[in-house]
C-alpha cells in the first residue's frame, strides 16, 4: 500500500497522469467469411504471412471471422503486385539495402453481392541484407509489410 502512494505522489509531482483510452467496439459485430487470398507470387512464405496477419486484422476490429450460417460479409484480399529495388549500395558497389512493395485489394461484399468496401492498400518497407543473410531480412521484411497491412485492414472494417 505505501509503494503505491509514493507511485502516485510520484505521478502527481512530476506533472504526469495516467490517461484514459478508448478501444474500438462495433456498434453491431460483422461475422465475416474470409473467401479468398489470391498471392500470384512465388515467394513461399508471404502467403501465410498475409492469411495470419488479414486474419488478426478482422479480429482486432471487433468482428468474428467465421464461415457458415452466421456469415454477413465475404472478404476478397487480391496481392496486385510485390516489387523489389535497390536503394542503397555497399563501398564495393554491391546492392545490399533494398525496398519491398505491397500493393493489395480488400474487398468487402455481403451475401448478396453488392459490394460495401473496395480499397488498395499500398505498403512499403526496406530490409539489408547480402548473400543468405538477405532471404532471412527479406522475410522480416514481409512481416512488417503484413503488420503494417493488418492496422489497414482493421482501419477498413472498423470504418462506419
């Protein structure tokens, strides 16, 4: 009890307050069926890498993803295109920083069809890397993109 007074004395003196936060609740829960992942690329882990992260992003937007009666909405992710280039070179003139390139397609339909959500996200990150050490890097490299990803997708769903 006596270290928690001197934490909030503490607190109070220094001028600093804990601050209330607000989460994000759906007024009503979407139970969403995630159709299809279209991935016409063949880099062996990015698709699981996308499923994963698509996945945690509907689920941390407050909706079910669930595919049977319950279903409201289908979910549609199309991967347009991943692009690779040097942006920076070592003092022997090899490539060895790089940039990766997302470009993907969320859409949101209902059973009927009609469709209630249609956007491109477009993602960019770089990784370093040269000889092996690079495929490991370029694998990180496409966990950041599918995080990055994810807070898109939950910023869609969460929209009104």
């Amino acid at each position: 009890m006596e270290k928690l007074l001197t934490l909030l004395l503490t607190f109070v003196l220094a001028g600093c307050t804990v601050k209330d936060y607000n989460t994000y609740k759906p007024k009503e829960k979407k139970v969403i069926c995630f159709k299809d992942l279209v991935v016409n690329t063949p880099e062996p882990t990015l698709k699981d890498i996308l499923y994963k992260n698509i996945s945690d992003g509907v689920l941390q937007s407050g909706n079910k993803l669930e595919c049977g009666e319950k279903t409201n909405y289908n979910l549609y992710i199309t991967l347009n295109s991943v692009r690779f280039y040097t942006i920076g070179y070592s003092p022997s003139q090899r490539a060895n920083v790089y940039a990766v390139e997302m470009n993907i397609n969320v859409k949101l339909e209902d059973l009927k069809g009609n469709i209630l959500k249609d956007k491109t996200i477009r993602e960019k990150t770089q990784y370093v890397g040269t000889g092996l050490r690079s495929d490991f890097e370029k694998r990180y490299a496409f966990e950041e993109l599918g995080k990055l990803i994810k807070v898109r997708v939950l910023s869609i769903l969460s929209e009104p």
